[in-house]
C-alpha cells in the first residue's frame, strides 16, 4: 500500500471549468487556511488567463489578491500555469513570459506546470530552465489527445525529453477533454512510467465521461501516487474528480493520505454557499456519452460556445457546433484540446455553423496557427482548410509576421518606465482603459458572509465593505437606504 498525495485544483481547475474564472479573493479569503490545512501536497492558484478575467470582468488587482491569499496558506506548496510563449491567449515574447513567472514568484507561486499542446520542446525547456533556475518547482506537461498520430510512444518519447532537463520536479499528464479510459491508461501510464525513470508522475484527468476516477485508480495500481482532485462542489462532470470520492476510494483500497476531513469540510461548505449566492454551477456527473471521444472539447470551453451562440441566438445549433468542432480539430491536424487551441476550433466552428460558409470569416489567431506561428500541429493541416484560411486578404498581410522579442527595458519605453512589474504586466496583458478601471476600483474586496449568516446582514455587512457610498434594500413595501 502507498501514501496518495492530493493535488487541490478547487480553486484553479475546479472554477475555471465550471465557473469560468469566475472566483475572486473574497471568495477564497474565507477557506485560504482550511485550504492551508487539508494536507494537499500542493494547491493549484492562478495562471495569466486568470489575471485578465479578474481585471476585466471585476475590475480586481490579481497580484493583489494573491498576496492576500498566500499569506494565509504558508503551509502550502502554490501553483500556477504557464504556456511558452502565450499569456492570456496571446503570442507573447519570452521577456513577458518571464516577467510573468517572476511576478507570481513575487506573490507566493512556488511551483509551475508548464503546457504546450504542440509540444514545442525548445520553448517550453527555455522556460523549465528560467522557473528553474529561480528556484521555483518544474512540471512539464503531457496534454492528452486521441487521434492516430498520440500513440503511447508519442507520449513516451516527449516525457523522455522531460525527463532529461536540467531542472524537472514532476511530469504531469493532463486528460483536459476526459477522454482518458482504463483500457489506454493500462497501456500509456507504464510506458511513461518507463519513460520517466525516477521523475514523478501526477495524473490530471477531468471527469467528463465518469471514468477519471478509474484512471486514477489503475495508476495508482501502477504505482502512481500523486492525483488531481477538486471540492466536491467544484468537482465532476468537466471539472476533475472530487477529493472527498477519491478520499474514500483510496482508503477504502488500504492506502493512506495526509488529508484532513475536517479542513476539507470548511471547504466544500463554503464553495457550495458561494455558488449558491452568485448563481454559479455545482458540479454533478455527466452521463456517459460516445460523442465526447469523437469532439474532445473541455468543458469549460462548452460553456463558451454556448455563450457565444446564445449571444447570436443560435443556441438550437449547439450540437451541430460541436459536431463541426470534430471535423474542424482533424482539419488542424488533431492539436490537443486545452488552451488556447479549444478557443480557436470552438469560435472557429460556431463562425462556420453560423454564418453559412466554412473558413468565411477567420480570426487572426486561426491565421497564425495555419502560418505555423503557434508551433507544428501533430498531424499535417488539412491542405484545403489551410488554403482557404491562407487566401483571405488578412493572412497575406500576416504572412511575414514574425512575433516580435522587446526586452524588458524596451516594454518600459512603451508601457510606462516608472511602472510596477506588476502593472506592467497587466499592461502588456490587458491593453486598453482595464487596468485604469482597476486602479479607480480601489483595493480588492475582502469580505465574504459566511454560511447560515442572514441574507439581510450578509448583504449590508458586504455593503459596509465596499467602496459604495450608499446601499438601497428593497422587499415589497420596505425600502431602506443606509448612507455611508
């Protein structure tokens, strides 16, 4: 029998994939020292993406927020995402990819996945190499896809590659789309056992089909012992397993783990009060369903396409969107279905099913990918495909676009010489008047209610703690307006 380490994704994964980046400092100010106590080997925090929405839709300092978050958790290894040579969906130069890293380093990020669905192997070692050399914990990623071309030994020789840096803490593979069964696991999880030699695996499987927790438990068989799991209300159907499930799966097989019942109480009473109170999904098991191996779009991404068409009142054509997402994934050559190519395909098929004309209308990121700026797909484009995205009056301007590499100095110049690392790179990441609107909004909100607190009394204590100079309750014939 083995000791199981648990990897927290509550609140990275778990409300990326069903509340769609939605959780703000207040919202894990209240549980940062349960999180802090539950016995996770590591939580999983940020990563850029996440740092736009929060400037964007909340008007939040990210950075901010972190301070306040980690210094409530300094039992815990924290961790964050990073891509090569893309933050927030965005082809970026390596100086601003490195500014990133040292940005979360500043706020408490000790630890880093690092991601590229083409598997571009220079770049994404270039970067190992910079977390590494400051001293923060590496974690290559394989990202998991079905197609003819991700065999075992595709997989297998990548992690071999891992393997061989200079600085390699864990190799994990990620199952994004959930379409990891028992059967190929039985097969993958020794090759790359093989593959790894004496660096650690952590297995990261959504839990879109039902089956993540089978997986887990062949690689746990296997001798795998680290797995990524989420608080039951943050957990399922495209987000991960839940912790408490596999809690009780693993014991119940005669293993033994560091977790805390208690702590991890706190936290699935207060995430299921949170989404309660905002409107946000709870996650529940999906049914199984054949279609999902054949589209292998995450389940956040789902979501988005469902926005999207809402927007345009297309809902009717959901289906059909994700049908063309198939046959739009195997014209790219069967990239793998995580950030930032689930965005691509997905808008893409909800332009093609939408306006009537496949390849019509094309974004400047689709353009890129067929010029080959994102990376070799793992298959060869489908040479119709590339060429009607290639003929638009657009592509030929790109055609000799190369991503430019400012030094930091340089960035300066442009963005602000005196400014904070931090806000130049919110700058960088967030063009335009957000991260003015940011800075007007004033400090992060901090305050929360608490579960089986009165609606009327969490309402005007949250109130209190804002910047509004006055707040308003209505109920039927009572009105009443408290000035600050």
């Amino acid at each position: 029998m083995a000791e199981i380490q648990f990897y927290d994704q509550t609140l990275r994964d778990g409300q990326q994939s069903l509340w769609g980046m939605k959780m703000q400092a207040k919202h894990i100010l209240p549980i940062a020292e349960a999180t802090d106590e539950a016995g996770f080997s590591c939580v999983e925090l940020t990563g850029t993406t996440i740092h736009t929405v929060l400037v964007r839709e909340f008007k939040e300092d990210p950075y901010e927020g972190l301070d306040l978050v980690t210094k409530r958790m300094p039992h815990s290894m924290l961790r964050g995402g990073m891509r090569p040579d893309t933050a927030g969906f965005v082809l970026q130069p390596y100086s601003v990819i490195d500014l990133s890293v040292s940005v979360m380093m500043a706020h408490g990020i000790n630890s880093f996945w690092i991601f590229d669905c083409l598997f571009n192997m220079d770049k994404m070692e270039r970067l190992g190499n910079v977390i590494g050399d400051w001293g923060a914990e590496v974690v290559p990623t394989l990202s998991f896809a079905i197609s003819d071309v991700h065999t075992d030994e595709y997989f297998a020789d990548k992690a071999r590659q891992f393997a061989k840096w200079k600085h390699v803490d864990a190799i994990m593979l990620a199952d994004e789309a959930g379409v990891l069964t028992p059967e190929r696991a039985a097969t993958l999880l020794p090759a790359l056992i093989e593959a790894c030699g004496e660096v650690p695996i952590e297995l990261h499987c959504h839990n879109t089909t039902g089956l993540a927790p089978l997986v887990y438990l062949k690689g746990i068989e296997l001798g795998i012992t680290r797995i990524h799991t989420s608080s039951r209300p943050l957990a399922n159907g495209p987000s991960l397993p839940s912790t408490e499930a596999m809690l009780e799966n693993v014991t119940t097989l005669g293993h033994t783990t560091t977790l805390n019942e208690g702590a991890l109480r706190k936290m699935a009473e207060h995430v299921e009060f949170v989404a309660k109170r905002e409107g946000y999904a709870i996650g529940v098991p999906y049914e199984y369903r054949v279609k999902t191996y054949q589209r292998q779009m995450p389940g956040g991404m789902q979501g988005t396409l469902r926005s999207q068409l809402a927007v345009h009142g297309r809902l009717d054509m959901f289906e059909a969107v994700l049908d063309e997402v198939s046959r739009v994934r195997a014209e790219f050559g069967y990239p793998v279905m995580a950030t930032p190519f689930s965005q691509f395909i997905g808008t893409q098929s909800v332009l093609n099913i939408t306006t009537g004309e496949r390849y019509g209308i094309v974004s400047d990121e689709v353009v890129l990918y067929a010029l080959g700026r994102f990376g070799n797909p793992p298959a060869p484009m489908d040479q119709n495909a590339k060429d009607k995205i290639l003929s638009s009056k657009r592509a030929k301007e790109l055609t000799n676009w190369e991503l430019p590499q400012p030094s930091l100095e340089e960035l300066r110049q442009q963005h602000g010489i005196h400014l904070s690392d931090d806000e130049l790179l919110l700058r960088i990441l967030v063009p335009g008047p957000a991260v003015d609107a940011m800075i007007a909004a004033g400090p992060v909100q901090q305050f929360y209610p608490s579960p089986g607190e009165h609606p009327l009394i969490a309402t005007l204590r949250e109130a209190a703690a804002s910047p509004a100079s006055a707040v308003r309750v209505r109920n039927g014939d009572l009105d009443i307006v408290l000035n600050r």
